[in-house]
C-alpha cells in the first residue's frame, strides 16, 4: 500500500511542479491547496531537500521551488525515496530486499513470484510517469505496460 507519506510527497511534487519556474511557493499554499497537515508537510520537504529536489527559502517571501525540472521527476523515484520500495512485500524489493518473516524459502514461494512480476509491472509504469505528465487513468497505465 502506498504510504500517506508517499501519497504528501506526491502530491506537494505535482503542485511545485505546476508552479515550476514562477518562484517560491509559499508553504501555507501547498498546505491549503493540497490539504496536507503543515508540520508533516515541512518534514516531508525537509526530507526531499535533502535529496535534492527541493530548495528553501527562509524569511517572509518563504517557500520552497522544484529543483529538477517537472520532466525529470519520476514518480517511482518518489517512493522509493519516501517508502524505500515499491515492491508490496520485503522479499520482492530491489533495494531493499528482506527475507519475509515465517516464510518458506525464497526459491520455493510461489507468493514471492507473483509479487516479483507485480513490482516489476508497478515500476514500469510509476517509472514512465514524471511531475510533467497528466496522470494517466489506471486502464491507459496498464494497457501501456503490457509487453
């Protein structure tokens, strides 16, 4: 399940992203225009300047700005920055793979599998989709991800 966390970062992404270029947005107006409670929403970016893709400014003309440009934010990268994974379980996980708890071995779960091809088709499609794009409707993601 995608995390509230994941969900905030998203969506403060896409609304600097539709400010891209026009300066600084203030953090009151993604709070309000996003509906994401303030003090989640400054450690949320406070996270996501760390990694880069957002620059603060302090003062009364305060806010914060895009780095990257709109096109070049994936919304998988987005995840995997706030949840770690995309994978539903620990043991389909790329970069963060873990051995599910009171499990049968990996070469013999057939769960383990399934979820394999499921992080595999969830990442193609999180990973063609930038800060730029109009999202997409579930049926056009899915239909553009098979093979």
């Amino acid at each position: 399940m995608l995390s509230q966390k994941s969900r905030y970062a998203i969506r403060a992404l896409q609304h600097l992203a539709d400010r891209y270029g026009q300066g600084v947005v203030p953090l009151a107006e993604i709070v309000a225009s996003q509906n994401i409670p303030a003090k989640f929403l400054t450690v949320i970016l406070s996270e996501l300047g760390r990694e880069g893709l957002v620059r603060s400014q302090r003062g009364r003309d305060g806010g914060y700005v895009l780095v990257p440009a709109p096109d070049k934010v994936r919304i998988g990268d987005i995840i995997r920055l706030m949840r770690g994974s995309i994978a539903l379980v620990p043991c389909a996980s790329r970069d963060s793979h873990e051995q599910c708890e009171n499990c049968v071995p990996e070469a013999d779960c057939r769960l383990r599998r399934l979820m394999l091809e499921v992080r595999d088709a969830t990442a193609r499609i999180l990973d063609e989709v930038t800060l730029a794009d109009p999202f997409p409707t579930a049926n056009l993601a899915l239909a553009q991800a098979k093979p």
